[in-house]
C-alpha cells in the first residue's frame, strides 16, 4: 500500500474509517524527510492501515485545527477519531509497535 496525500478539504472523508496514520510534514523539514521513508517503508508492511501525508504549509487549516505545533507529526486515527499524536521522527520498530495497539 502507498501513502496517499490527504488535503485540509478531503481530510476528514480520507480518515474517516478503519486506522489511518497521517504524516504532518513540511518540505523544508529536515526530520520529515528522514520520517518519511519510514512511513512509506510501514505502508508497504501494515496493508490494514491506511497511511497519508499532509504538507502542513499548503493545508494549514487542518493542522491549526489539531494544534500541530511541530513536525513532524504523526496523528493515528481510529474510524474517524484521533487516537495518538506522535511528535519527531521514530523508527520504523517504535511506530509499529504502537500502531499494533490500534489494529489488534
């Protein structure tokens, strides 16, 4: 499974169901570029979650919304509803053992 991008318009709709984890990112961050790989190598091992990323410089109004102070961001969604905020880059071992949590 892919990351998919999530605007500050179809947010809501993308995360609404099941578990998602959405990347709050920047292109000038440089913790997010290292968190990314992460996140796209995770989507291609947990196929049960749906995974997402969202540039918080082109949709701020999401990210106001949610109080996302720092990035990167990871939010962790449960059928709609917020779950987990895990603030600064984590390895792929540390994310997934939480995300199990979720899935399980």
């Amino acid at each position: 499974m892919a990351v998919n991008v999530t605007t500050d318009q179809t947010f809501e709709k993308d995360t609404a169901n099941g578990v998602a984890l959405i990347d709050f990112w920047a292109t000038w961050c440089g913790p997010c570029r290292m968190q990314s790989p992460v996140v796209e190598a995770l989507s291609e091992d947990m196929t049960n979650i749906n995974f997402f990323k969202m540039d918080v410089d082109q949709n701020p109004e999401t990210a106001r919304h949610f109080q996302i102070m720092s990035i990167p961001t990871l939010m962790v969604k449960k059928d709609g509803q917020v779950v987990d905020q895990i603030v600064g880059y984590h390895p792929a071992e540390q994310l997934k053992q939480i995300l199990q949590q979720y899935t399980d």
